[in-house]
C-alpha cells in the first residue's frame, strides 16, 4: 500500500481552501449572558476532526458508485459498447487533514487521500456483417490524491446550535486502472473513456456523503438535551446562548450553565459580571478549557434551598458526648439539671440562599444557619434553644470523572442567641462545642453530596481524560484532553 501515498502539492491545497472560502458578512451577536464557556483549542478541534475523519470513513466505506456506460471508437475494432458497473470504493487512505477557523465558518480539508475502487467491466461490439463479440472481467481503480474540503457554519438557534454545510467539493488528481484480462486495446481504451467518469463519479460521490454526515451530525446537535438532569431536583440548563465564536484556531461555546428546579419555571435572575476570564488553559496545551462561573454554584444552591432540602436533623456525631445533656452539663448546667441525662439531636436549616463567591484561592461560601437544640425526653422531642451562625466555609474543587466535585471545610462562624428555654446561653462558651458540631456532625453531610458533584456538560460519548481544575476571579477551569469513550473501552 505504501506506494498509493503520494502526497499533493501544498499550492493545489490552497488553491482548493481558497475556493471554498466563500466569504460570509458579519453578523452582530448579542450575548445573553452565558455562564459555563468551552474553549476548544488547537489541539482539542484537531482531535474532534481526527474522531470525525474516522468515523466518516468508516461509515462511508463500502461506497458504491452508479454503473457508468459509453460507447467508443477504438481503432481497427470499431464502435465498443462499454460499461463499468459494481462500482465499490472499498478502502480510503487519509494522508492529511486539517481544520481551520474562519471568520464565522469552520474548514475541514483532507488532501492527498487514497481510495481503492473495485468494479466489473464489460464490452461488446459487432456490426451487421460480424457476429457480437463480448467480454466481461474485473478491475481495480486506485483514486489519488484525493481532496476534499467542507465549509461548515455552526450556528445558535432557539438554544441549539445548527450544523450548516455551507460548502462541500472534492477533487480527484489521479486515477490508475489495473484491469484483470481482457484484450490488449481494452486498458487504453477504459482508461480514455472513463477516466473523467471515474473522477467525478468519486467526486460526487464524496461530496453527496459528506452532506449526508454533516446532516446526520447537525441531528445530532437538534437532538442535544437543553436541560440534563443533575438530581431529582435539579436540572442543569444547557441552552446555547450564542452561536459558537470563531477565533485564533479555537472554538468558544457558551451555554447558560445555570441549574434550575426540574419542575416548574426557575426563578432565576442574575446579572451577568461579563465575560472576560483572565484564565486559560496554555500551558501546557489541553484540548478544551471549561470555565464555570460563581453564579453556576449560587444557582445550585438556590434551587436545593427554593425546594426546601437544606435542613438536616444531626442525630449521629463521632463525638457522642455532645447529643446527651450530660455532655453540656458545664456549659449550659441549666439544660442538665432540667434534663438530666437525656438523649439530644440537632436541627440545623439553611435560612437564606447561601452566597458563593470563587476566589483565586477557592470558592468560598457564606451560609446562614438555625441550629435548634432538642432534647429526647421518654419519646418526645422538646426544643429547648435555637441559636442563629453565620458559618464561612472554603470549598476546594476537584475533577472525580467526569463529574465537577468538592470537598467545603470551615473556616469560621459567627453564632448568636435566637431563642432559649434554658436561660440566656453565653455564645461565648459555645465556641468549641460548636465548632465541633459544625466540623463533625454538620459538614460531612454537605459533602457527602458535594464529594459526588456533578456531570460537566460534557458532549456526549466523551470523557475528560488528565483534567486540572483551577480557581480564578469568579471563575471555576477545569482544563483537561478529552478521550471517546468507545475508543477507551
Ligand atoms: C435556559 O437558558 C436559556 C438561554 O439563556 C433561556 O432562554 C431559558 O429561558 C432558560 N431556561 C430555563 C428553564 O431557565
Ligand atoms: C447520657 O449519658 C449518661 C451518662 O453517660 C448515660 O447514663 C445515659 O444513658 C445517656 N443517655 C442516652 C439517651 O444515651
Ligand atoms: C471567610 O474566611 C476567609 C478566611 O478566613 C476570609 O478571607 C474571608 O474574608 C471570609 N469571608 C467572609 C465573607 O467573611
């Protein structure tokens, strides 16, 4: 095989891009504020069009070109009625392939391929005064240098983006055929009537594939969620918020990013800080830089408090001292004495949408809690104090998967009295008790859930593969290759 490769000229490429850079006006977009961008560099759209370029060969292959006929006057013979038919391309060799960004259209162009061709050949001739002389074999076309070369828009419309082709040629340099049998004129005879059948019969053929695939993939695209759902309560919104933005051989997509309730309307309203993110994935290069924004967390934890699942009853903590009333006997003696010996739980509710800031550090949080005291006395459950915290916690993401995880720490609260039926409670006291309950008994119910995270929207089929994750000003990126995943299983 080696000796098909050939590789084409580099002018007859650009000649070839040039044609199908068609221009196209600009067009003014308007950003709805969009909070979770993908920057696909270089090397990540080098590696779409890799994983695209093989599955397109594989499904083009075989390709069955239509049967061709003509009728020819060959030398001392006469008139011959040809025809080629079972026209199969059976292999394709690919020998180079690049992807460009235009202004708003995005080039694909393979050049220097090769295709193997099967076919059956037949002729017949004869006149009125001979009898009809017929015969039949096979051939084989090797195709080179083949080019070819797609002009694709991708467009956001209604939250979805559109795969357009925009233009599609291919061009073939060389046919060789190598016929089985048959007589010594045939070669010469097949070759100077089909060879510029055969060229454009591949050339169509290509070109017709291709705009089936790009029709196939922009279904694809249609049939994209603009919601998936994160848990029972919470979906994330996937609606692109405008078409993806051409620029230095990236790609940028932006899509709204923020969770919403999976029942009923969200309620959601943020002001969009803008989108200048300082952050970017260089060095070393990753295929895709995701960048998620503070308001992507706020709007998690708006809609886990909007549904109601922020209260926990704390019930089991390592330290068992503190859910008995003898545990509290020097610090509150007014809860021993009324309740000697009793058992405790703890009732903690978030009161108000935690706040969520991402620092170059971390993302810290700030959420505002009730803790109630209640004591067990012989199957009855008495609130005894409730007391209000102002808790500031850092959260430090990590990547497990696919899936944006994390684990929040405390950094420190603020407590004060609500309400006591056991005298007024000295806060003060309180400290290290609380921070205990906070630190044993509160979190690791927070992150339980947090350890778990949450899928990145991530395209379907593929797997984030040597991620890094990085906090910035109001921003979360995640910079990481991709892999396919039927590839890597
Ligand atoms: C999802 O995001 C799109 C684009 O920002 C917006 O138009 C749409 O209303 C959002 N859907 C919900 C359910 O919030
Ligand atoms: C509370 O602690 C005391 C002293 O250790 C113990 O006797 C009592 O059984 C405990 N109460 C409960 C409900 O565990
Ligand atoms: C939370 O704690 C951190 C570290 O102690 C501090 O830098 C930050 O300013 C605090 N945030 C709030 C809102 O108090």
């Amino acid at each position: 095989m080696g000796c098909f490769i050939k590789f084409s000229s580099p002018a007859i490429l650009f000649m070839f891009l040039s044609l199908l850079l068609i221009p196209t006006s600009a067009h003014v977009q308007v950003n709805e504020g969009g909070y979770i961008s993908a920057v696909i560099s270089k090397k990540g759209l080098d590696f779409f069009k890799n994983y695209l370029i093989n599955q397109a060969t594989s499904s083009i292959i075989p390709l069955e070109l239509p049967d061709i006929e003509k009728s020819k006057k060959i030398p001392l013979i006469g008139k011959v009625h040809m025809a080629l038919s079972n026209i199969i391309i059976y292999s394709v060799g690919i020998d180079s392939s690049y992807v460009e960004t235009g202004d708003t259209d995005l080039l694909l162009a393979v050049s220097g391929a090769t295709a193997d061709c099967g076919m059956n050949w037949e002729y017949s001739y004869g006149s009125w005064l001979l009898p009809t002389i017929s015969d039949s074999g096979a051939a084989t076309v090797l195709v080179e240098g083949l080019e070819v070369g797609l002009t694709v828009s991708l467009k956001e419309q209604g939250g979805i983006v559109k795969v357009i082709l925009v233009d599609c040629g291919s061009h073939v340099r060389d046919i060789s055929i190598k016929v089985d049998g048959g007589a010594s004129w045939l070669y010469q005879a097949l070759f100077e009537a089909f060879e510029g059948k055969i060229k454009s019969a591949v050339e169509s053929a290509v070109t017709k594939k291709i705009s089936e695939l790009i029709t196939k993939l922009d279904s694809i695209f249609q049939s994209l969620p603009k919601q998936i759902p994160v848990s029972d309560i919470a979906s994330m919104n996937t609606s692109f918020v405008r078409s993806p933005v051409l620029s230095d051989s990236s790609v940028e997509v932006e899509i709204n990013g923020l969770f919403t309730a999976s029942s009923g309307t969200s309620m959601l309203n943020y002001y969009h800080k803008g989108f200048e993110s300082s952050a970017s994935c260089s060095s070393p290069a990753k295929m895709i830089g995701i960048q998620l924004n503070e308001n992507v967390f706020s709007s998690g934890a708006l809609v886990y408090f909007n549904a109601n699942r922020l209260h926990w009853i704390i019930d089991d903590i390592p330290e068992k001292s503190v859910l008995n009333t003898s545990g509290w006997r020097h610090i509150i003696p007014q809860l021993y004495t009324q309740y000697p010996n009793d058992g405790m739980n703890l009732y903690i509710s978030v009161t108000s949408p935690p706040k969520i800031h991402v620092s170059e550090h971390d993302i810290g949080g700030t959420i505002d809690l009730d803790m109630t005291i209640n004591v067990l006395d012989s199957s009855e459950v008495i609130p005894v104090a409730c007391i209000s915290l102002v808790i500031n916690t850092s959260c430090f993401p990590e990547i497990k998967g696919d899936n944006l995880a994390g684990v929040i720490r405390l950094n420190d609260f603020k407590a004060s009295l609500t309400w006591s039926r056991i005298g007024n409670l000295n806060m003060h006291i309180f400290q290290s008790m609380m921070s205990t309950i906070l630190k044993t008994g509160f979190l690791p119910y927070i992150n339980a859930h947090l350890r778990r995270g949450f899928p990145l929207p991530l395209p379907s089929g593929f797997t984030l593969e040597n991620a890094e994750i990085f906090c910035t000003n109001s921003w979360v990126v995640v910079c990481s290759d991709l892999a396919a995943l039927s590839l890597t299983k």
